[in-house]
C-alpha cells in the first residue's frame, strides 16, 4: 500500500517545496523564473547614454541610414521627474476667456455639421453654432472656476524629463550597432562591457 505524501505547508520567504495558499480565483501556482515576472524580450545591451533625447534620436537614425535593424533597438529614459511649468494666473475672466475659446470650436463645428443639412442661408448657421458654442464655453468655463474655490488659481503643462537617455540594442546585434557608432561622436558615454 502506497502512502500519499501531502506537499509542506507554504511560507513566506521560503522558495521551493511549499504550496501557494489559495487566492479569490482558487489555487495559484508559484512565478516560474526568479520570480520577477515573464522575460519582456531578448537579452539587451546598452551601447550609450546620452544627456538629451535629440542626442539618443539622432544615434537610432544614424543606426538607420546605415541600414541597422533599428526595430531592435529602444530608447530608454532614467531618473524621470515630472515637471509641471506653471504658465500665468488663472482669474475668472481668464477661465470664461479660454472657454469661449473652446466652445467657439465645438460650435464652429456644430454649425458646419448642421450647414450641411441647411437649404437656406448656411454662413447664418455657422455663426449661430460658433456664437452660442462661445458664450456657453465662457459660462462654463467662468462657472467651473468659481467652483474650484481659489484653490488652483494658475495655469500649468506637465512634462516629463529624464536625466539621461539610454540606447539600447539587442545582445546579438551589439558588436554591429557598436562599429557603425565608433564613425560617430555625439560626445555621449558609451559604457564598456565585459567581455
């Protein structure tokens, strides 16, 4: 008579030998791997980092004027910060004057789509749907100021900037990528390897 062994009891921290307790969705089964989640791709190779995006742009369309397969290479910014650059005041005329703005362009467009479908005067159409769009987009705009309640009174655009950009190719095409860059200079790092 055979006996059946039951698996040991999962714990934390323990890899191997122990089952996974269940989940909402029943029984789950251990990352295969290191436990990192799935290989994204291919091995990869940093062959530069660079400064700025231009510098990183214009080393992949160097590599694509000499007919490298560029569809094997990534650009990949590090240290990301977001920066927001706050643009002006925001007033309550400002607020009704951008959505006049704003407005203006859906009624613009409104108005050509019923111009369309207009036998009679159609400029006439078209400026009734961009003046109601205005006065409506600087009502709303005004009103949705006033509800913010001063706590946002300027405007800003957001962007992200990383602190270097890196090239990178896939591992059995870096030796190519490497030679075609030794004939540029962009004053960019190019990092050494172990052979």
């Amino acid at each position: 008579m055979t006996t059946q062994s039951s698996p040991s009891a999962w714990q934390p921290g323990v890899t191997g030998g122990g089952t996974l307790p269940s989940g909402p969705g029943g029984a789950t089964a251990a990352p295969s791997g290191d436990g990192h989640g799935p290989q994204t791709g291919p091995p990869t190779v940093t062959i530069g980092a660079y400064p700025d995006y231009p510098s990183a742009q214009r080393v992949v369309d160097y590599l694509a004027d000499n007919r490298f397969p560029v569809e094997r290479t990534a650009i990949v910014g590090t240290n990301l910060t977001l920066v927001e650059t706050v643009l002006g005041r925001m007033t309550t005329g400002r607020a009704a004057l951008i959505g006049a703005g704003t407005g203006a362009w859906f009624g613009l467009f409104i108005g050509l789509l019923f111009g369309i479908f207009t036998v009679a005067n159609w400029l006439a159409v078209v400026l009734a749907g961009l003046v109601i769009g205005a006065v409506w987009g600087a009502v709303f705009g005004a009103v949705a100021h006033a509800m913010t309640g001063g706590r946002r009174d300027f405007t800003s655009a957001s962007s992200l900037r990383a602190s270097q950009y890196a090239v990178i190719v896939e591992a059995d095409v870096a030796d190519q990528a490497r030679q075609l860059l030794g004939r540029l200079h962009l004053g960019g790092r190019t990092p050494q390897t172990a052979g």
